[in-house]
C-alpha cells in the first residue's frame, strides 16, 4: 500500500510556487491575498493560520481581515467592495463556513471573479464546467494532483465521488472528468451505497461522517482520498475513512491530518500566483 503523503508533495509543491514568486517579484510583481474571517470558529482559525504561514514562506503578502461574530451583511460586503477596488491586492478569500446570519451564495458572489482565489465565484465554476483556464476550487484541485504525483493514471478509470457539495463533490466531479474518469457522484440518498463505490478505482470520500467507509466499501486495489476531518474526544484527527481496515485493501490511500488538508493551502498559493499572472 502507498501512502500518499499530502504533506511531502504540498512542500514540493510550495517549494515550486516559491521559486515562481521570487521571479515575478524580479520582474516587479507582487502578491498580496486578502484574509476575511467572520467570527471565532476554532477549526477556521487554524486553516487561516495555516494560509498566513504558507503565505510567508512562499513569499506572498497575506493580511487577514479578523471580523467579529456579529458583523452584519452589510459590514461584510463593504469590505468585500473595498478590497475588490484595492489595485494591491490580487487574492480575496472569505473563510467558510460563515456564522448562520450571513449569506454566503451573496458574500461569495460579490468578490471580483478576478480576485476569486477560492474560485467560489459563478463564473469561474462556469469557466471550470467548459474547461476555460481559471481559478479552480483549491481542495479538489489538490486532490488531482496528488493522484497524478503519485503516478496514478487517471484517464480511463472508474471513479466514484461521495457528496456533492459546491466546494468539493461537485467541483471534484467536473476536475475528474477533464481528466478522462468516468464518474458516479453518490450521495446521501444514494441507494446502496456500497455496490456503487465497489466499482471505483478512485474512490473520493467527502461524505462529512468519521470513518464511515469501511474496507468493505472498497475495491481490492484502489486508489482511496478522504477529504473528512474530524477531531475526537482525545482531541485526535480522524477522516471520513475507516484508514486501518480500508488501507489493507488499496493500492494508496491518504491519511488524515497530512493528506488532501495541506494540498488545500497549497492550491490557495497557486491561485494567487495565477491571480497576479493572468489580472495584473
Ligand atoms: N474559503 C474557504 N473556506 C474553506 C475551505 C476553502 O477551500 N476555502 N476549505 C475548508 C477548510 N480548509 C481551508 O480553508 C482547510 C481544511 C484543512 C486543512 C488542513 O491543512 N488540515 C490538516 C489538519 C489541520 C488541523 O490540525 O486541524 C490536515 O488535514 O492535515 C487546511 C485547510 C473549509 N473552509
């Protein structure tokens, strides 16, 4: 069994971005990413810390916006307005999820398709859906290239997604078929579930349940990426995959923490650097 080691190939990768920066930053270009996180979720703290650090490493200017639980819609898109007016900045990212009183289809909507780095914005799923360069969603963007670092041959294979929402499921969908896959998107109303994901080669699990898919669920042989993450009473991480009976059974399979997780900043970073490339 191989481990896909999310975290090894997102270093490699952030060591690449690195070097693309430091040759833009000659040519006088530099990148600047917009931070708005709403509200003091402990989960969204870490993720936005982790984008600042990976910022600073690579050499993209990241200043984080730190609102508080009760800023109004208003307040937010106000913000959202300033930044997209803002010639420095090339990144705007709004940290999911939002408190319940915000709306987040209008928030998302608002940023400039320009600046979208999250590539949220209608438009760029439409771009995305017609195969147009864009700012593709950085989790499922990640996924593809773990599997293609790994050695995977995509093309031609079965591949199943569980859940379908616009972050992940769908976006993985879309990413998998420019690929070549044929895809099943399977989901919560999805009747026997586990006929349907014995057929995948690669399997994709975003169903939001800790260690719901069991080796049973699985092909002998196939690939298996987990984007769940749960944390314990212990305060231990764990996926949306049963990773010690499932990863007897497949050819690889990533762990959670230090799999798709650290792939998801790491495609935060390869946006921006697109923003700057494509809109200065
Ligand atoms: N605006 C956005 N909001 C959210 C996104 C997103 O892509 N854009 N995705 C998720 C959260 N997320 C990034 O924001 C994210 C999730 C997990 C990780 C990560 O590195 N996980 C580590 C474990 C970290 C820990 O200790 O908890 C791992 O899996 O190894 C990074 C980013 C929802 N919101």
């Amino acid at each position: 069994m191989k481990l896909i080691d999310g975290k090894k190939i997102s270093g490699e990768i952030k060591d690449e971005i690195k070097e693309e920066v430091a040759k833009l930053k000659e040519q006088g270009i530099d990148i600047a990413l917009a931070v708005v996180k709403v509200g003091e979720d402990p989960a969204s703290a870490v993720y936005v810390r982790n984008k600042e650090k990976a910022c600073e490493y690579v050499g993209i200017k990241s200043i984080t916006y730190a609102l508080k639980e009760e800023t109004t819609q208003d307040e937010l898109l106000e913000l959202i307005d300033k930044l997209n007016a803002d010639k420095e900045i090339n990144g705007i990212l709004v940290q999911l999820p939002l408190p319940k009183h915000l709306d987040e289809t209008e928030v998302l909507n608002r940023i400039d398709s320009k600046k979208d780095v999250d590539g949220f914005h209608p438009m760029n799923v439409g771009k995305m859906m017609i195969g147009e360069e864009t700012f593709l969603p950085c989790t499922p963007a990640g996924i593809v290239e773990l599997i293609k670092r790994t050695g995977v041959e995509i093309s031609g294979k079965e591949c199943v997604v569980i859940g379908r929402s616009n972050i992940v499921g769908k976006p993985m969908a879309m990413l998998m078929l420019k690929e070549n896959a044929t895809v099943t998107i399977a989901h919560s109303r999805t009747k026997d579930l586990k006929k349907v994901t014995k057929r995948a080669d690669i399997l994709i699990v975003a169903i939001g349940k800790p260690k719901f898919i069991t080796a049973d669920y699985v092909k002998e042989g196939a690939v298996v990426i987990d984007v769940g993450i749960h944390r314990n009473e212990d305060n231990k991480l764990c996926g949306d995959v049963d990773f010690d009976s499932v990863s007897e059974k497949t050819y690889a399979i990533t762990p959670v923490p230090g799999g798709v997780g650290p792939m998801t900043v790491t495609m935060l970073l390869a946006n921006c650097v697109r923003s700057a490339k494509l809109f200065r």
